[in-house]
C-alpha cells in the first residue's frame, strides 16, 4: 500500500497534534503482512525551497510523487508487484482516481486499485476556506512562517 497525504505540508505519519494516522495504519497492515510506504510530501521535506515556487499544482505537489512512490514499492523485494495498492486520505483521497489514472498509463506503475478515505465531496476551493476558517476559529489565532501569533482577522 502506498499511503498518500491530505493537503497541507504532511510528514510521512500524516501528524495532527497527537494524531499520527499513517503510522497506525502502516503498523496496522504490517501487523497482517501487508507492507505500507509512506514518505514525506515533498512540501514539508523541501518548505524552504519551496515556499517561493508559482503555480504549483497538485500533480507537483501530490500526484508525481505518489506515482513515484508506486514504482518504487513495485521493485522492493517481497512485494507482490500486482497487489500495490494506493490509499489516499483528504487531499489524497480526492486525487486517487487521478493517480490510478498516471499510473496505469504504464505496467511499471501500474496498480491494483485505489482507497479512498475521507475525500472531499464538494468543491476543492470552498473545502480549503472552509478548513482554513474552522482551523483559525479553534483558538481565534493564527500563527505565520515567523512564528508571530495574530488574532483570526487582523493583519
């Protein structure tokens, strides 16, 4: 299985607060011998450098890597080549159709199937202003790159 994060900068345990969803599922399937790759997205492993990058997509910041982590997971020993699968969350979720859809275009990549949790079943857009606002409501703070705090608002 390869996992594939939400949005936003995720490391390769998908952390939110005390939440790390991928090490439990990774630990989960490992636990039935079913071997689970999660990587970081490129966006939290390179933030640096690519905080500056214009019109960035998806398919930069989500799809290539999860078709890459495909073939990668397809030439590890011990793994059954036709029974790689990509489960998708959120963001990941939304995108798996699209990612079976670059993978199957080649027999190196090409998967078994697709799992979606929790995808957005509304618009992308509304979602992300409707995540950013629930998020900034939670405390009424938000805090920038620099670490400054603000109230939700202010500017």
């Amino acid at each position: 299985m390869v996992l594939v994060h939400g949005s936003g900068p995720q490391d390769r345990d998908e952390t939110l607060g005390p939440n790390k969803p991928f090490k439990d599922l990774a630990w989960g399937l490992a636990s039935r011998g079913i071997a689970a790759l999660r990587y970081e997205k490129r966006t939290k492993h390179y933030a640096a450098e690519m905080k500056d990058i214009k019109n960035m997509t998806v398919k930069e910041e989500t799809i290539d890597d999860a078709v890459a982590a495909v073939a990668l997971l397809k030439e590890t020993p011990r793994v059954d080549p036709e029974r790689v699968f990509v489960i998708g969350h959120s963001l990941g979720a939304t995108l798996a159709p699209r990612i079976a859809e670059e993978c199957l275009a080649s027999q190196r990549t090409r998967i078994a199937g697709i799992v979606m949790l929790a995808p957005a079943s509304r618009d992308l857009l509304d979602l992300i202003v409707e995540q950013v606002e629930y998020i900034a409501g939670l405390d009424a703070t938000i805090s920038d790159p620099s670490g400054r705090s603000q109230r939700a608002g202010e500017r």
